[in-house]
C-alpha cells in the first residue's frame, strides 16, 4: 500500500476508533466512576437540559444537597425525574423540587428517593443512546464496529499479501 495512502487510512482509522471509545465512555463507561447517565424525556427542565439530552447523576447523601441545586428522583411507578431543589424541609427530610419550566412545584421528594445530583448534560447524546439502543440502530452500531476493526486490519492485510506475491514471484 502506498506510504501516504497508508498514514490517511490510519488517520481515519484512528479517528473512528477513538470517536467510537469515547461514545462508549459516554454512554456506558461513566458507570465505572458512579456516574449514571439518563436520557431527559420531557421538557420540564428545559432550556437547562433540553428533551433527548444525556444528563449525567452523581449520586449524594441528602445532606450535601442545597437548593438551588438540581437532582435526580425517584417517583411513584419507578419513574425517575430531575428536578431543582426548591426547598429543603429537614424536620420532615424531604426535598421540595420543581422543574425549571414547570410552574408548580412537585409533591415533597423524600431524602431516600434522591437517587444523585446532576454533574452535567450533553444535548442530543440520549436520543443517539436510544437509537443505539434498539433495532435497527443497533444492528446498524455492529456493522460500523466491525467494518471499524476492518479498516484497522485492512492496511497490514494488504501489506502481508504484496508481500506474499513477492515472495511467490522471486521463487518463479
């Protein structure tokens, strides 16, 4: 293969694989330091953390949390929210929270259903992670991963079968 040819399929290579690890961290490898990422399905703390957003949640203890800061919860029917801590009542240990772009607050949030406070949001990555997640965005993520390991292979293939040719032509 031809040098210069070889050192941009590398580049590409590469590109592709690092992009590909990075995606992974972001979506699954973040759980190895405690962080859980969720994906925002409705609107009610937007323009902060806009629907289809990967939000990240570190979880806390009830008493590291001041208001003002925005958490994640469990709620009846095993749903989880995230909303701003509005008010903290500590005789009756719970959390009073409302979304940003609600105007209502929500029923008091007991300490032992906060789940985290939220580190950070990433805008559109939760719609990927729920493409990825199902038929056919994942059999589609497969395809990409070996046609990825292919193009890291394909220059050293190539090499070893010019180099067998030779090997073939000289014993002529």
């Amino acid at each position: 293969m031809n040098p210069t040819l070889k050192k941009i399929w590398n580049l590409i290579s590469w590109t592709v694989v690092t992009a590909m690890v990075i995606l992974a961290v972001l979506l699954a490898g973040v759980r190895l330091i405690n962080i859980t990422p969720y994906v925002v399905l409705s609107g009610s703390m937007e323009p902060v953390y806009p629907v289809g957003s990967m939000i990240y949640i570190k979880a806390a203890e009830p008493e590291e949390v001041e208001a003002g800061e925005v958490i994640t919860f469990s709620v009846d029917g095993g749903l989880i929210a995230t909303h701003r801590v509005i008010e903290i009542n500590e005789q009756e240990r719970c959390f009073i929270t409302k979304g940003d772009a609600n105007d209502v607050a929500d029923a008091p949030v007991p300490f032992d259903r906060m789940i985290g406070k939220a580190l950070f949001c990433i805008p559109r990555l939760g719609r990927l992670s729920d493409w990825i997640a199902q038929p056919p965005g994942m059999y589609i993520v497969v395809c990409f991963v070996l046609a990825a390991l292919v193009m890291m292979f394909l220059p050293d293939l190539l090499d070893a079968a010019d180099a067998a040719d030779k090997r073939d032509q000289e014993k002529k």
